[in-house]
C-alpha cells in the first residue's frame, strides 16, 4: 500500500510555551488564569493588579504554584477591605509583589508599578512641588500629628493608601533598567487621542529602556499601536489586558491580549 493512498498524518502543531504570561484583574476569579497556565504552561505568570483573592492568594492558586512562576502587582481595589489587603499582603506569596523594583523573570528583567495615582497623594500631571504627600513616611508623620488625611488603620497609613502611587517609590524606580514594566495605571496615548493614561507612566517605561509595557486596571484589551494610541516607531510596544483575558510573550504577531 503507497503512502499516497495513507498519507501520513500531518505533524501535530508545535507550539512552544510563552516564557510570561500576563493577565488582567481577576477581581477573586482566578479560573481563566488556572485554566491558562494549565493549557499553555507559561514559564511565569504576572498578575496586574486588582485580584481581590477571596482566600489567601497561595490558596487560591495552589493548583497552579507547582506549574509555573507566579508574581503580580496590586491595584486599587486591593486595599477596598482588611480581606483583600490580607489575602494579598498576608500570602505565602507576598513576596512575589513586583511594585517598585525589577526582577529577572524568564528571562526578562520585569519592573513593576502597583497601585494607581491618586489626587490625596500625588497627582503625576500636576507639578511635583503640588504632591500632599511624598513618601508613606510623610502621610504616616501627618497622621500620627493628628491630621485628618484618611487614617490611621493598623497603626499606619490609611489602608486604601497601600495602593495609592507615591513620588518617592516612583522616583526611585528612576534609573534602574528593565525590559518589561508591568503596571496597573496605563500609559499615556500619543496628542491628541482620547485616553485615561499617564504620562508619567510612559516615562518610567522609557527609562527603564522597557521594551514593553503591559498594564490592567481598564478592564479592555488594547492593543497601542493597533488602536493607534501609540505609533509603531514608539520606544516600546503597549498593551492593556482585560480581566478574565491575558497576553502570552512573546508576542506572535497578529495576537495581541485575549
Ligand atoms: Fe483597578
């Protein structure tokens, strides 16, 4: 019997597994990301921010801690109750908050930003000079006065302040070099084109000599350069990812976040 009457099967695909993984705000749903990691076993994955954990995060991940490489940043809503703020900063994983420093992940020196940008804190689009406060240390020495500024919660700085984005932590991310810069504020969009992002955002990106930046919080899956937020020439590509969805890298082209 020749081969043309059984032609041989053609050779099953051979996709290689990404190296990062990164997805948007679970807001205490971690099945997409469960199920991702088990399908396509990415090296590590990176949360953006916002994960609300309803149990302690290494409780709600331990399907996965053995699979891959797990790290995130915090959003906004990570600080709403003493639960969140505990099942995120009281983990076994607690140590795997990438905000305000670079960490060699896969291969990739990955910087993180958690938190956003708040007025009470620090506005990035207004003068620095403007900032009520620099540093956690300042709020905490206004509070501890007697000031009236949110607080004090736990003997400390208000507990939604944990997410609040401040100069000093920002400043000192100034200088340092990575390849990726994972945030859960966006960047800014090019003149003239309708966005809620930061400039500020974008500069830390450019330098870091950040080839990417990827962030959450927006709850969409943008595409810079493909929505024409950023041109293609830009120093580094950008994406937002939607929760329940994520972005595999590296990026095989034409397949942004989903
Ligand atoms: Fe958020």
């Amino acid at each position: 019997m020749s081969s043309s009457q059984h032609p041989l099967p053609s050779p099953a695909p051979i996709f290689a597994a990404p190296k990062l993984m990164f997805f948007g705000d679970p807001h205490g749903d971690f099945r997409p990301i469960i199920a991702a990691v088990q399908r396509y076993r990415p090296e590590a994955i990176i949360l953006l921010g916002d994960l609300q954990a309803r149990q302690p995060l290494h409780i709600e991940l331990q399907s996965i801690r053995e699979l891959t490489q797990i790290w995130y940043i915090h959003g906004n809503h990570d600080t709403d109750t003493d639960a969140d703020y505990d099942h995120l900063w009281g983990s076994e994983l607690a140590d795997r908050n990438l905000h305000g420093r670079v960490v060699e992940i896969a291969g990739y020196r990955v910087a993180g930003l958690g938190g956003v940008f708040r007025g009470k804190i620090w506005n990035p689009d207004e003068p620095e000079a403007n900032a009520p406060f620099r540093s956690r240390a300042d709020m905490l020495r206004h509070v501890t006065r007697g000031g009236t500024v949110e607080g004090p919660w736990r003997g400390g700085i208000a507990r939604k302040h944990h997410s609040s984005i401040f100069l000093d932590e920002y400043e000192a991310m100034i200088g340092l070099e990575a390849d990726v810069l994972v945030s859960h504020e966006a960047p800014a969009a090019a003149p003239g084109m309708r966005h809620n992002g930061f400039a500020a955002i974008s500069e830390l990106a450019a330098s870091l000599g950040a080839t990417l930046a990827v962030h959450g919080h927006h709850h969409r899956a943008i595409d810079y350069v493909h929505e024409g937020l950023m041109p293609a020439s830009a120093p580094f590509r950008a994406f937002g990812v939607d929760m329940g969805s994520h972005l595999a890298w590296p990026l095989i082209e034409g397949r942004g976040p989903r």
